[in-house]
C-alpha cells in the first residue's frame, strides 16, 4: 500500500515515514475496498455474478486503483455476455497498470478475433433492436431476435430475462421457465432473474395438475420449441369399442356400396354391352344371309312358275294325246264288235274330265258321247251286278268300284247308289256312308230305300 | 404481479463496441481516496 501523498511504500503505523502523512483513515478505506473485492471474489466463485458486481463496484468506488478488481469486474460482465463493459473495464484497469496486466491477455482474447468481436457487436445490436420492438408492441419481432441473440450469445442474460419476459406476459410459463432457469446457471442470485421465476412459478400448475397433463399429452423438446402431442386414450372399452366398430363397419360398408357396386355395375354393363355388339354383328351376318336367300327363293320361285308353265303345257298336250288314245281306243273296241263294254267304258273314263269338258273339240265330244250312250245301258247293268255280287262277297273295295259305275251310267239306279252306301258303310267310312245315304234320301224320297238309308244314318251318328 | 409495461422500463439499451471511448471518458472514477485526499487537502487549507 502506498502513501496518497508522496507514494511511498506504508507501513503498520498509521502515518507515512516518508512524509508524515495521517494515513489511518486511507488505510481504512483500502482495508475496506479490500474487503468488497474479497467478497466479490466468493460471490464470483459461487456464480452470484450480480453479487459479485455489486461488491466489486462497491470496491472500486472505494480505490479505483485496484486492478484485481477491475478485471474480475470486466471478467465478470464478459461472462454476463456484456462484452462492451467488460471492454471498458479491462482498457481501464490497463491505462491504470500497463505491465503485467492480466487485462492484456483479456484484450488481446477479443481483439485478435475480429470475427469474434463482431458477432458480439451484432448480438448487441439484435438485442438493442428486440428492446424496440417491445417498445413499439412487436412482441413476435422481438422474441425473433431475442432468438437470435441467445443463438449467438447464450449467455446473455439481460437477453434471457426480456425473453422471459416477453414469454411471461403471453403467458407462456414453460418457455419462461426454462429460460429464467438458464440465466440462473450463467447468474445464480440475479434478483430479477428470481423475481421472474418466483412470479412465472406462481403462475404455473402445480405438479399434480402437470402430471396430470402429462398423461394426456406427450411433451417433447424440437429445437427451441416445446412440443406437446396428445396421447391417444386407451381407455375405450366396453360399449364404446363396440360402437366404434359398428360404426368402422357401416362406414366399410358404405364406401363399398358406394365404390364397389357402382364399378360392379359398370363392368356388368359392360359385358352385356360386348354381348349385345357381338349379337348385333351376328343379327346382322344373318339378316344379309336371309336377304340372299330371299333374293334366291325369288328366284327360284320365278324359275319354278316358268318350269310349272312349261310343265302344264306338256301335260296338257300329253292330256290331249292320251285323251285322244284312249277315245280312238274306245271306237276301235267299238266297231270291232268284241262286245266288250266294260273294256270300251274305262277307256272313255280314262279320259281327262277338266279337257273334254272345256278344250275338247265338238267332234271329239260328239264321238264320246255316242260311244258312252252306245255302251251305258250294259255297262250300267253289269257293274251293278258285279257290285252287288262282290258286295254280298264282302269285297267291300271292289264293290264301291263297281257300284260307283253302275250308277254314273245310270242316274236312275236307286239300288245301284242304296248298296254304293251299305259298301261303304260296311268298309267303315262311315262318312262317305252318310254321304251316299243322304244321296238317296234326296234323289228317291218316300222310298224303302230312304227310309233305310234315314235308319243307317241315325244308327251311325248313334241317334 | 409484474407488470410488464414496468418491468421493460428496466431494461436499458446496451453499449455496443463502438461506444466503448466514449463510455472510458464518460465514467465517472472518483472514489473515497480522492475525496479523502481533497478533503485533507481543504482542511491544510483553512
């Protein structure tokens, strides 16, 4: 310790021995700057950074001169993150002692890296800029660079605390929890640091409504953030997990209704769209084919009418060639006399009914007529007795034929066309047999014959 | 309760590095041993 007036070295007596100087109160005053740097010193050591810089300054405001405590002061600020006031300390406490100062390692740390020194100069500045934004009410622009600055310089603790406060009044407990708790690990008694936390712990649920919480919710740190993703309930039992899957069934059921059916529909639809095409195609072949043979059946239909034409021309030249034979061959018979009527009869039946009748010459049918009425009388006679023998004979086949020919030549014999019916009556055609009965009936009423003839009928309709 | 109206009142703009002169000059370092010299100095005085 050196004397104030003339600077030299003190000794235990309260005055100098250079120059007589009264130097029991400066001795005092030096024992007590002493005394606030050793505390500063303790309160450094246990990381009360604010206790230390209130000791320190008390400790300097005592002796400015003491270079100890100047640097711890600056150290102490450096590790606040106030990097411009523990600059100035440091440059003072060098202007004060310029050799063996420990301020020149300190200085030099900072300056030698200017990079460094910068990034420390724009963490002011984002801090300065965030303290104007709250100034202005652009809390969300603040707490950005508030971000910012704590990126670059994490222990800044004013930075800290306007965070926190800024998290505080949003409400914001958690966040301003963890970094008032941060900035109590840089400055473990800082008063403010412990009024916030005291404030933002009040605020807080209490930990049984935390735990509470955290069973509903999963809470999860992602970078600066606090994420809190809901946890999903396993408690759903009983009714509840049945209703659940009704409803997970409906709604299946719905989407394949409303999916699946359509797309079924529409893949039905398809296939008979396909069949019907190929139906179509097939209608159509056909309906060509039809076409072509309706063509050809017309043709053919046409060729057949001319084949038909030419075919009746032939017979009917073959009609007048064997009508012609057959009536040459009925005279020959004739004037030859061989006596046989019934051979000269079948010749004359043998002739076309349709031709003499409409084409024949006048000279055919004079000759025709003469040669039947030449013939008639004994032809008559005669098949009705052949008839009537092969009729009694039972030969019913013979008899119709025979007895159909007696009375042709001779319109006159009732008996002829009585038997013609019991023939066929006894053959078992019964209609042919009512026939020839109802003939007699009219062509030889009030006769035994008719009244027969009316019992035959009655008989066989079962009358 | 805070208020935070009162509480940002007590945050303060910090020096940046190119006000490190200006805040060495400005600062006041007079401690208890100069005011001790100067008052001993006053009283040889009177």
């Amino acid at each position: 310790m050196l004397c104030f007036k003339c600077g030299c070295r003190l000794s235990e007596k309260n005055f100098c021995t250079g120059c007589g100087a009264d130097v029991g109160l400066y001795k005092k005053i030096m024992y007590t700057a002493n005394r606030f740097y050793n505390d500063g010193l303790e309160k450094a050591n246990v990381r009360d950074l604010s206790g230390a810089v209130s000791s320190l300054r008390q400790c300097l405001k005592l002796n400015k001169n003491h270079i100890d405590a100047r640097n711890l002061l600056g150290l102490v600020y450096f590790e606040r993150g106030e990097v411009v006031a523990a600059l100035s300390e440091w440059v003072m406490s060098k202007n004060i002692r310029s050799e063996k100062n420990i301020a020149d390692d300190y200085i030099d740390m900072i300056q030698n890296n200017p990079g460094r020194l910068d990034a420390y100069n724009q963490t002011i500045k984002k801090y300065n800029l965030a303290l104007n934004y709250c100034r202005q009410s652009s809390v969300d622009l603040a707490v950005i660079q508030l971000k910012k600055v704590i990126s670059m310089n994490p222990r800044f603790v004013q930075a800290r605390q306007l965070l926190a406060l800024l998290y505080i009044n949003s409400q914001e407990w958690e966040k301003a929890k963890k970094e008032l708790d941060k900035a109590l690990k840089i400055d473990a008694n800082n008063t403010m640091t412990l009024r916030y936390l005291r404030e933002t712990e009040a605020m807080m649920p209490s930990e049984e409504e935390r735990i509470r919480k955290k069973k509903d919710a999963i809470v999860y740190q992602s970078g600066n953030d606090t994420v809190i993703q809901p946890v999903r309930k396993k408690d759903m039992v009983g009714m509840q997990t049945i209703i659940n899957i009704v409803i997970g069934i409906v709604l299946g059921a719905g989407i394949a209704w409303f999916l699946a059916v359509p797309a079924r529909e529409q893949q039905v639809r398809d296939e008979m769209n396909e069949k019907y095409k190929v139906v179509s195609e097939q209608l159509d072949a056909k309906t060509v084919q039809v076409d072509e043979l309706t063509t050809q059946v017309s043709e053919l239909t046409q060729e057949k009418n001319s084949l038909s034409s030419s075919l009746s021309q032939v017979q009917g030249n073959n009609v007048i060639l064997e009508a012609n034979d057959n009536l040459i061959e009925a005279a020959f018979l004739y004037i030859n006399g061989t006596g046989d009527e019934m051979a000269i009869a079948q010749e004359l039946e043998q002739i076309d009914e349709d031709y003499l009748q409409t084409e024949s010459a006048e000279s055919f049918r004079n000759l025709y007529n003469a040669l039947k009425d030449s013939v008639s009388e004994v032809v008559a006679e005669d098949s009705y007795n052949l008839g009537y023998e092969a009729f009694r004979a039972e030969e019913y086949d013979t008899a119709i034929e025979y007895l159909d020919r007696a009375f042709r030549y001779d319109q006159s014999n009732g008996e002829a066309l009585y038997n013609l019916g019991n023939s066929y009556h006894q053959k078992g055609d019964t209609d042919k047999a009512i026939e020839i009965y109802e003939q007699v009936i009219e062509l030889f009423p009030n006769t035994e014959k008719a009244r027969k003839s009316q019992n035959y009928i009655k008989e066989i309709k079962g009358e | 309760m805070i208020e935070f109206e009162e509480e940002l009142k007590k945050f303060h703009p910090s020096l940046e590095v190119e006000e490190v002169e200006d805040a060495i000059y400005n600062q006041d370092v007079t401690d208890l041993a100069d005011v001790l010299v100067k008052m001993v100095k006053e009283a040889k005085e009177e």
